[in-house]
C-alpha cells in the first residue's frame, strides 16, 4: 500500500504556488532530469511535493508517462 504525503497541505499548497518551502530547490512542473539513482537516466517532469526529510522527495512524470519518487539529490533542472 503506497503512503500518503509526509506534508502539510500548507506546505504543498505553498509549493504548488512556487512560493519558497525552505530546502527545497525545485517547484511544481520543472523539468528534470534524474542524475543517480535507480531512475538515472530518465526524465520528466515534477508533479508533487512528497516529503521532506530526511531530503525533499518528489513524485516525477516520467517522459515515457510513468511515475515515480526521486529524491532532490537525485535530478537535476533539465536543460535539454
């Protein structure tokens, strides 16, 4: 069973509106590209603010329309 966000709706909502959530280097739709992990190599599109410790955590759209969950330290802005 997949969990729910570690967040507070004020948080997300703060997110979402691309206010600044301390620790957080990335806002809602950025493109990225995922840069270690076991989705290295992929990229896609940011679609939610999961968690944030012990590192924020995102749920990602992937190009190839799959989802998944990176860490921030996992992506990169994608420049391509």
């Amino acid at each position: 069973m997949e969990r729910k966000a570690d967040i507070d709706v004020g948080t997300q909502t703060k997110w979402i509106l691309g206010e600044d959530v301390p620790g957080v280097s990335y806002t809602m739709g950025q493109s990225v590209r995922v840069v270690s992990g076991p989705h290295a190599g992929r990229r896609g599109e940011l679609i939610s603010l999961y968690s944030l410790y012990p590192e924020p955590l995102f749920h990602l759209e992937s190009s190839e329309n799959e989802d998944f969950r990176v860490y921030q330290s996992e992506i990169k802005l994608d420049d391509a």
